[in-house]
C-alpha cells in the first residue's frame, strides 16, 4: 500500500490544499481522497454526484464537492465546528473585501490600550499565552466585535482570528486538539503578524478557488445526524464518525470557544457541545447518566447484541480493577446505539444504488477488542443495505511505547452499499 493511500484516512494532506488549510482540525480524511471517489463514482454510475457528510467537521467533504462543482450537504453536531465550517464555505466571496476588514481589525486592535482589555476566562487563557500575546490577541477580538456587521465577509475575519489562536500560544498541542498548558513550545508567532499572514494566505486562496471554478455548491448545517434528515436523494455518502477510542470531540475546541467566551471552563461543554453530538468517549457517557441494560435492549442493536452484550459486561468487570475505572461500558454501548440511528439515517436519504463510505477505525479499551467497522456493516445490513465491504488503510496501534493494550488495530474504509 503507497503511502497517500495510507494517509487518505488522515488530514495532513489537507494543510497543503487552498481553503481546507484555513482552519487545522484534525479529525478528518484526505481532500484529495475525496475528490477521486466523486469522479471514481460518476465513472461507475453514470450519475452526477450529489453528496451528504454526516460528520461533515471543518468542511472537508463539502469543500472537495465545491471543487468538483458538485451538490453536497454536510451536517456537523458540534456547533464551534460547524461554524468553522461554515465560515471557510465562504471561499467565494470579495478577497479584497476580506483583506480590507481585517486591515481595519488590526487598525483598531493596535489602538486598544491594554487597561481597557478584560479578560473573560484567566484560567485557560493565562496558562496558554504570555501576558503581551493575550493581551494582542484580545485587542483583535475587541476590535473585530466593534467593527463587524451582518455581512458574510466578518466571518471569514471571525475565522482568521480563530485560526491563529494556536500558533499564537506557548502551549505545546497534542497529537489531536487537546492543549497541553504544562508544555512549551520553542516557536510562538506574534498575534499581529500572524494574524496579517493568515490574512494573506486566504485572500490568495479565495482568489485561487475562484480562479479555478470552484461552485457554490456546498451547504453545511449545524445539525445532530441522530435526528432524522430532510434532506433526501443523496446517491453518494463519505463520512467519517468518531471512533470508539475515548477521544473527546467537544473538548477539542476548548481554547477557542473559551477565547471568545462561549463557555468558562470544560464543565460548560455538557451544555454547549455535549448534547448535539455522537457518545464516543467516556467523558459523554458516564454510567451514572447511562442505563446500559436500557441501551441494549433497543432493536436498533439486535443484530449485534450477542458480541456487544458481552463486551461490555467484560468492560464493566475490567473497570472495577481500574484506578480511573473508565467507563468503556457505556461508553461502547452508548456509541453503537447513536451510529446504529445514524446509519439508518443514512440510508433513509440516499437512492436506490448509492453508495456510502464510513472512513472508521477498530479500538480495544481495557484490551477488549471492539470491530467497530463488522458491527457497523451488519447494522448496515439490518436497515436494508444490500452488502458491506472493509478496505483497510494502515495499521494502528503500532508506534507508541506507552500503548495501554498491545492488541493490532485498524482504520480503513466501510463501504455500504444500497
């Protein structure tokens, strides 16, 4: 297997394609990778490509469609990440319009004295910033809430500011999203200048994106795929849910949500994020809130009840033997359940012989393997997919020394097919 098949599962190409590099999110697939299913798709069938993304993220899908000029919805439940999303789909409108916004931000910003900047949250902030960096980074949002207007274009400024918040902190950042306060890093850029450069790099990739005809083709949705979508006769879905691996997708913007002061601290996710989207970590599904007898006994799970049923009860033992003593019981069941609605979903909005990709990866907490793509496709097959079929893409679980389990994982690609 080459090694841009390998990484087609993953974003880092994407930092190198005009728009999709606005914003580093780092759940998410290849754009590139997307762009050849479309094509690969329409050779197949005949058929112009129309493209739905439960978990559409920061645009990925939706913005490969664009590029295509072909008609796509994404759906994404996290609100801060929904609009992040929103604002790059804004690619096409006036560069120069752009640019003139945020000179006037910056104008504005370096006339702001620091006695007059108040901090909303010191605790996050103040542990991830030197004092004069906050300081310049909160005179860009003052000065960007005085001056904006209902106009689309202070959306994109809105992103801009975003989008530096993490090259701007002296905190080291993690593989994913989460902030490590208590690690440095050896560069750090200046809010202005980063702020300008950014600025730069969007206007020449608006002008770019527009320069190669790129459609207005895309609409992306602030939405929980749980629920029931309106929107039908999709005849090609690419997606890539959470994985059952106890990553916590609402934490993963907690810097920037708390820097524009949308929430106080990590408890006011319960209520900002938490509800609108999947349980896929233990954080979302403790067993006090969750009655996993409840969970699975709803039909939704029946096809793979005699597997789940007994690997969380080994979950619920393993975990009393636990110092943190994870929920992984509820945890898995809670997931199963939410995707178990979603594929339904899903198939619910597409065509008679569509086709629909779920980029996904295996996870064995406490070392209790869970497959997650088998489940996935016999939940598939129980709401009227005709077949299912797994490409895998690499291997998993492999690199780390300090691996909890040393059972082999996967991610790859889950084909239905309707």
């Amino acid at each position: 297997m080459n090694k841009i098949n390998a990484r087609s599962g993953t974003f880092l190409d994407n930092m190198k394609l005009p728009v999709h590099r606005w914003f580093r999110y780092s759940a998410g697939f290849s754009a590139q990778w997307v762009e050849d299913e479309i094509i690969r798709f329409e050779l197949e069938s005949g058929k112009k490509a129309k493209l739905l993304d439960p978990f559409v993220g920061s645009g990925t899908a939706c913005l490969s469609a664009c590029a295509l000029q072909r008609k796509s919805i994404g759906l994404e439940g996290h609100p801060f990440v929904a609009r992040i999303g929103q604002a790059k789909n804004l690619w096409h409108l006036n560069s120069d319009e752009f640019v003139d916004s945020c000179l006037e931000i910056v104008d504005r910003a370096r006339n702001i004295k620091p006695s007059q900047i108040i901090l909303d949250n010191k605790g996050l902030l103040e542990k991830c910033y030197e004092t004069e960096s906050l300081q310049r980074l909160f005179s860009l949002r003052l000065a960007y809430e005085d001056l904006k207007t209902e106009s689309a274009i202070w959306q994109l400024s809105w992103l801009n500011i975003t989008s530096i918040l993490r090259a701007c902190s002296t905190a080291g950042t993690a593989q994913w999203q989460y902030i490590l306060p208590k690690k440095n890093k050896s560069r750090v850029l200046d809010p202005y200048e980063a702020f300008l450069a950014k600025m730069d790099l969007m206007a020449s990739d608006m002008k770019l994106s527009q320069k190669k005809g790129w459609g207005k083709t895309a609409n992306i949705i602030q939405y929980d795929s749980r629920k029931n979508f309106v929107e039908k006769n999709f005849n090609l879905a690419i997606t890539s849910p959470p994985y059952p691996n106890n990553y916590d997708y609402a934490d993963s913007t907690r810097l920037e949500m708390t820097f524009w002061g949308e929430i106080n601290g990590w408890g006011d996710l319960k209520h900002a994020v938490r509800p609108s989207i999947m349980r896929s970590c233990s954080q979302h599904s403790a067993s006090d809130k969750i009655n996993l007898d409840e969970i699975l006994s709803n039909p939704e799970l029946s096809p793979i009840l005699a597997e789940l049923q007994p690997a969380t009860k080994e979950l619920a033992a393993i975990r009393l033997t636990k110092g943190g003593r994870k929920t992984y019981h509820t945890m898995v069941a809670a997931y199963f359940y939410d995707l178990a609605k979603i594929i339904r979903n899903v198939y619910a909005s597409l065509e008679k012989d569509a086709r629909a990709c779920f980029v996904i990866g295996d996870s064995a907490p406490y070392g209790v393997h869970v497959p997650a793509e088998r489940w996935l496709g016999e939940l598939a097959l129980s709401v009227g997919f005709k077949r299912f079929q797994f490409e895998k893409i690499r291997d998993r679980n492999i690199k780390w020394k300090n691996r909890t389990h040393t059972v082999p994982l996967h991610e790859g690609r889950l084909w239905l097919i309707k």
